[in-house]
C-alpha cells in the first residue's frame, strides 16, 4: 500500500494508450445494448474469459472485433471518459491517445463522431478536472499506404476544429511484414504537416524496424521499441539521442513478447540510461492500468522508489506538451 501510495503520488504522464483499448466487456455489453449490436459471447465473463492471447495478431482480432459496438459520437466520448476518470484517480496528469479511425470508418462510422466524441472527453476532463490531453491518429499497418492517405485526406478538414487536441499521427497493428518503409510517403506528408509523430516499432518486429523508424518515417518516440536491444549500435544511439520508448510491461506479458515479467528489459534499459516510460497500451485487455504497470515491474524488476520517479519523470519529458507546462508538472 505504501508503494502504491507513492506510485500514486508521482505525476505521470500516459503516452501509450489506445483508447479502443480501455474498451471494459461491461462496457461492450453495455453499448452492445445501446446499439442493438450482438454480441458472440453470452456473458461480460464469457467475453473476459476469451483474453487469453498467444501473440499480438490474436490479440488484435478481438480488439477490432470489440471496437464494432461503438457508433455514435456518444459511444466515444463514454469509452474516453471511462478512462480519464480512471487515468486521473491513479495520478495521470497528461494522457497521449492513440486512436484507430480506419476500424470505426470501415463499419461506416464518420470520421467526425469518432473525432468529436473523443474530443469532448478530453475537452471537459481538461476544463473541470486540470487533466491535459491530446491525440495521435494512428494507420493501421496491415492496411495499405494509400489507405492511410486517404484517412489523413478525410480528417484533414477537422485540424482547425481540433487544433487544441490534435497532435500527432502514430502507426500501429500488426508489425511483422509490414515495415515502417511502406508508410514513408504518407509520414513524409505529415511531417511536412507539423504534426509530431511516433510509431509502433520493435514489439514483435526486429530492430531493424526501430532503426527504420527512425531513419525513414522520423518518428520522435518509438512505441515499445523493446527489441532494440538486439542491436547494440541502436541501444547506444536511442542513449545518446534519449529517443524515448513507451514501454507497455503487461502488454508484452500477455502478448507473450516476453516470458515473465522478471525477464523484461526495460529495467535493464533505463539503468543503461536510455529514455525508458512505462504504459498501459490496451488495459482493458491486459488486465491493468498505468499504476498496476509501475507496480508489477517494481515488483517483477525491483525498482527502487528513486527509478519509478525517474520513470514518471520521463514520461513527463516525452510527452508532446509546452516546455513551460512540462515545467510546471515535474
Ligand atoms: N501493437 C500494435 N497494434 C496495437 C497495439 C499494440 O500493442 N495495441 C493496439 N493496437
Ligand atoms: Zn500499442
């Protein structure tokens, strides 16, 4: 409780979170109901029984398979409160979401419901509650680039609407075979755009994807990024450049990207001195939020009360927000 306390206690910042994936089987159940959307399972534990995964592929089917119950604006702004409210009791002072519009528009959802329900989440946590927030419009990479292109195409229009919220642009789904390269033109476009980009890289793919993300798509952050430490020259330039890697400890539990807990290298990264940050990727799915992520790799990795402030620190120092406002936080 003491430790959990401190945890608590420590400003954080989110910056790995896909709020598709805070997604509770109660409330899939719930605006199943609402949407007149059936359901495959017969129960909210039947659903949660099915979690089981064996590698982010059979992960990813029941995530868009879940994703299905949300139509209305409405539906999005109850999954995004859902989890602010979450976020903020456990001493989340800024949250990064990532959001997937090509799953929502594919089922005929607009591109606007999906924009505007997230948006008056993260507006009203931020005008009643002080919490910040933004988000990151991500491509689905087993999608081809010209989809991505033409997703960006749709929400173009919405920037000004959303030029408080708005940030940045992310890449995520299933990595392996679908490299960083096959999305360089459209990466290119949104640098050009001013937008701040990251990228999923080096969760189930090699580092040779970190590196190209980098290199090709030149993305700020790397998501995951924990097989970069297969190549020692990427592990010393992420150190030296303090490229900052949004960790999902859990998430690579259950996804079997590591073994156990005590065997995950992001204690050994941190302690070499590279920009490590702790997240929770999709907890609904991955039995835990923010803080059961900092408290079960304290428990796994023996992380001193100096290193999970050090690790809120950075999530802090990684985040897209104003100097002044990182200033203000840390
Ligand atoms: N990896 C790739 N795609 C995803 C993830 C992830 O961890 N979570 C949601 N979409
Ligand atoms: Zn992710």
């Amino acid at each position: 409780a003491g430790l959990e306390q401190f945890v608590r206690s420590l400003p954080k910042a989110e910056l790995h979170l896909h709020i598709e994936g805070t997604l509770e089987p109660e409330l899939i159940f719930e605006l199943a109901a609402r949407n007149g959307v059936a359901l495959p399972y017969a129960s909210v534990q039947a659903l949660r029984d099915a979690y089981q995964f064996t590698d982010l592929q059979s992960f990813l089917d029941l995530y868009y398979a879940g994703a299905g119950v949300l139509l209305t604006e409405r539906d999005f702004y109850d999954m995004t409160m859902a989890y602010l409210r979450r976020a903020r009791s456990e001493g989340v002072v800024h949250a990064e979401i990532m959001f997937d519009p090509q799953t929502h528009t594919a089922r005929g959802v607009a591109i606007e419901a999906v924009f505007a329900g997230i948006a008056r989440a993260l507006r009203e946590m931020r005008d009643t509650a002080g919490m910040s927030g933004c988000l990151l419009m991500s491509f689905l990479r087993h999608l081809s680039e010209q989809d991505a292109v033409d997703t960006l195409d749709a929400a173009l229009p919405l920037r000004t609407q959303y030029a408080d919220v708005w940030t940045g642009i992310g890449l995520d789904s299933g990595e392996r075979g679908n490299p960083p390269e096959k999305f360089r033109r459209v990466y290119a476009r949104c640098r050009e755009l001013g937008f701040r980009l990251v990228a999923h890289a080096g969760e189930e793919g090699p580092a040779a994807y970190v590196q190209d993300a980098l290199d090709m798509l030149h993305v700020e952050r790397i998501d995951h990024g924990v097989h970069s430490e297969d190549d020692p020259a990427l592990t010393q330039r992420l150190r030296e450049q303090r490229t900052p890697l949004t960790v999902c400890p859990l998430s690579n539990l259950k996804l079997c990207v590591v073994d156990s807990l005590d065997k995950h290298n992001l204690a050994r990264l941190l302690r070499q001195g590279l920009c490590i940050t702790i997240n929770s990727d999709d907890p609904a799915y991955f039995g835990g939020y923010l803080l059961d992520n900092y408290l079960a790799s304290a428990q796994a990795l023996g992380l001193s009360r100096a290193e999970l402030a050090t690790l809120a620190e950075n999530s802090l120092q990684a985040s897209f927000l104003p100097a002044a406002r990182k200033q203000e936080l840390v």
